[in-house]
C-alpha cells in the first residue's frame, strides 16, 4: 500500500511532468469508477500537486485569457479546483499519450496539444478515491515528514488518550497521529530502534521532549545513537534506552524519498534500490505475525508483553490450521471410535452374564426365538432358568421320592 513517501513521490512526478503543460476540455471519468465525477472543463488550464501524508491535492488553475467574451463562456471554470486524492492499495499517476493510456486509468486529463497527452489516476484494484473540492482530511494529523513540530507536538500531547493503550506497533498505523506512516514504515523504525512490536505505545513515548533539539535552529539529521539497545520489559512497560521514535517517524521516510522513482511498488519491474534500502521488512529471517487488526507485522526477536495469544506468521498459521484440522478430525474420529467401544463392552458383559451355561442351551428352546427382537431374547434368558429351577426341584423331591418308594 502506498504511504508517505509514495504520495510525496507521486506528487513530485505530477510537478515536473505538468510543467509548462497546458490542459483543456473536461476532466472526464471511467465508467467502472464509483468515485464523484469531476465537474471542471476550462479551455486553458494548469495542475500542480502537493502532499501531506497519505493524501495529494491536485490543483487545477484556470489560465487567464486577454479575451473577454472567450473568458466569460457557459460552462468554463474560471476558479482554481483542489481534487484531494487518497490511493488505496494502489494508486498511482501516470503521463502518457492518448493512445497509451492505461488499462485502469479511473480520472484523467487531457492537454490541449496535439497528438493530446494524458494525466490519468491508475487504481487497478479500484481501493482509491478522489474528492471534488476536496480539503485534507480533518481527522488525519499533521504530516510526519514536512509538519515535524506539529506532528511531535501532537503526538506528546495527547499520550493519556486511550488510543495509546495499545501496542505501538498498532498505534503507528492511527493516521490521527501518524499521518503517512504504514506498513512497511513501522517495521523499519521499531527495528532500527530495537523496539519490541507489541509493548504499550505510551510506555514508548513518554519522557521524549516536546520539543526535538536537533531541529531548533539546525538542520534535522538522521543521528541514531545506541540502536541496538534493546528495550527492557518490565511488568508494568517498558524503559526506554533508545533513539527518539518520533524523530524517526520523520527521517526514515526521508530516506525513502531520497531514492527517487516510486518508492515501494512491487508490480514495477525493477526496485531493486528500495529492496536494499529494506532492513525488516519482508526480509529473511525477520519474523511475522498478525496484529490485532489483521495487518502483517516484521520484527526481530521477541514480539512483546501484547502480542496477540497463538499469533503466528501468516504462511505458517495456514499451514498449521491444515494440520491441525487434519490431525483433529483423526483425533476426533478415534476417540469417537473409543467411546463406542466402552459404550459396547459393558452391554457385552450384560449379555455373558445373562446366558446360561453351554450344557443347558442345547436344552432351552434357543433355535426358535432367537430371531425375534428384544422380547425373544428375553425369552430365551428366562426359559433356561425356569428349566434349571424346575430340574433342581425334582431333584431334590427324587430321593424322597425314591425313600418312599423302597418303604413300601
């Protein structure tokens, strides 16, 4: 996702392309785009760009004319228009001709020479939007790059805010606070720093001066001291013995900006400088997990007191739910297996208990009822026994019987 510095450097490349170039008619619209359509059409007008944070402004000034009655037309702006744009997943801006234009070119406008060229808005995945008379944001913070003072005093300001509760990781994502930082950005500044992503954001913050000195009266400079300490954990935070992390909020995207082209854009065929620029992000042997907002996050070492319970990288979290799905379900279908069986044996038991020895089967009438449920199997336990008792009876009445018999 484009941050900061891809916005500078976008609205850097609309300057030094528009220069001296004169656009004309109406800024047309693609018919997929969901975004306002652009009410500006002027015979003669010029665009200029600025940055500020995650968001850029296009500014299309009407060129004056000598000519009154062409001046005074229906339908012809004659104010300037500020069209704020914010990127998405992945806007960009591109200046081709006529013939070249690209494929997903949502917003685009046409120069008054011939063969015309084109300053198109390319969004492929269409995340991207634009604003008609549009101002920035106002519950986005000062710039991180180009309003330092105001973005340091914002910050330390409001460190008893609830926001600040959480991981600073997380924290440095809050466009309230962090106006341009993203992904990749928050990766680079806690690693330099040696920070642990998931500790209390305010524990990280407190006791920076309000005001930075290496900016009264010098030039700001990418000083980092000691960058390898770590940071100790402790029950309650964390002690700082780092680098100011504000401070690097501010140079590290300058760093970026200094490498020119696009900065981070992986579809373009060749970035090999910002690659080597990389330190931790999407670097091996750096570590990954989700965050608690679902956004990936590069670090090394331990995570931190906050990370999220069983968080694991995202490759290796799908490849560990297949397993683990796997081996639950055997797990699953062998205890199930089990429980069937202890539920079968005593029943088993029941039924040796229950039959009678094999001498007095073959007396019972067993052929005849066992095919008939429950109740024959009922019958067929009771009648041996009732044979068995009738037999014992008649032994036992047999002597006597017999003694009578002799007595007589």
């Amino acid at each position: 996702m484009p941050e900061g510095p891809e916005l500078h450097l976008a609205s850097l490349f609309v300057n030094r392309m528009c220069e001296g170039v004169v656009f004309s008619g109406p800024v047309k619209k693609s018919e997929v785009s969901k975004s306002p359509d652009v009410s500006f059409s002027c015979e003669a007008y010029c665009i200029t760009a600025t940055s500020r944070g995650k968001e850029v402004k296009l500014t299309l000034t009407p060129i004056k004319s000598d000519d009154a009655k062409r001046r005074a037309r229906p339908g012809q702006a004659d104010q300037p228009m500020d069209i704020v744009f914010r990127f998405g997943m992945s806007g960009y801006f591109r200046f081709t001709t006529e013939d070249e234009l690209p494929k997903h070119a949502h917003l685009r406008f046409y120069t008054k020479e011939k063969p015309r060229r084109v300053l198109s808005f390319v969004d492929p995945r269409r995340f991207g939007s634009w604003q008609p008379n549009g101002t920035w944001q106002p519950d986005r913070g000062p710039c991180i790059m180009f309003e330092y003072k105001s973005f340091r005093e914002n910050v330390l300001s409001h460190l008893p805010d609830r926001a600040f509760d959480r991981p600073i990781c997380e924290v440095l994502l809050n466009q309230k606070y962090f106006n341009g930082v993203g992904n990749y950005l928050r990766a680079e500044i806690l690693y330099r720093l040696n920070i642990p992503p998931f500790v209390p954001a305010r524990d990280v913050l407190e006791g920076l001066p309000s005001d930075d000195l290496l900016v009264s009266g010098k030039p700001l400079k990418n000083e980092i001291t000691d960058t390898k300490t770590p940071v100790r954990t402790k029950k309650k935070g964390v002690k700082q013995e780092t680098s100011d992390l504000l401070r690097l909020c501010h140079t590290v995207p300058l760093e970026v900006v200094k490498l020119g082209g696009k900065g981070y854009d992986p579809e373009k065929a060749d970035y090999s400088a910002f690659q080597a620029w990389l330190q931790c992000y999407y670097v091996d042997g750096m570590n990954s997990i989700r965050d608690h907002n679902g956004r990936t996050m590069w670090f090394k070492g331990d995570p931190g007191p906050m990370a999220p319970k069983n968080s694991k990288s995202p490759k290796a979290k799908k490849r560990l739910k297949k397993e683990d799905d796997h081996d639950y379900t055997a797990k699953k279908k062998v205890a199930k297996g089990r429980s069937v069986a202890t539920r079968k044996t005593p029943a088993l038991k029941e039924e040796k208990v229950t039959k009678t020895p094999k001498k007095e089967k073959k007396a019972g009438p067993k052929e005849a009822v066992s095919k008939r449920g429950k109740a024959g199997k009922i019958q067929e336990i009771n009648t041996p026994r009732r044979g068995t008792r009738s037999n014992s009876r008649r032994r036992k009445s047999s002597p006597a019987k017999s003694a009578a018999g002799s007595q007589t």
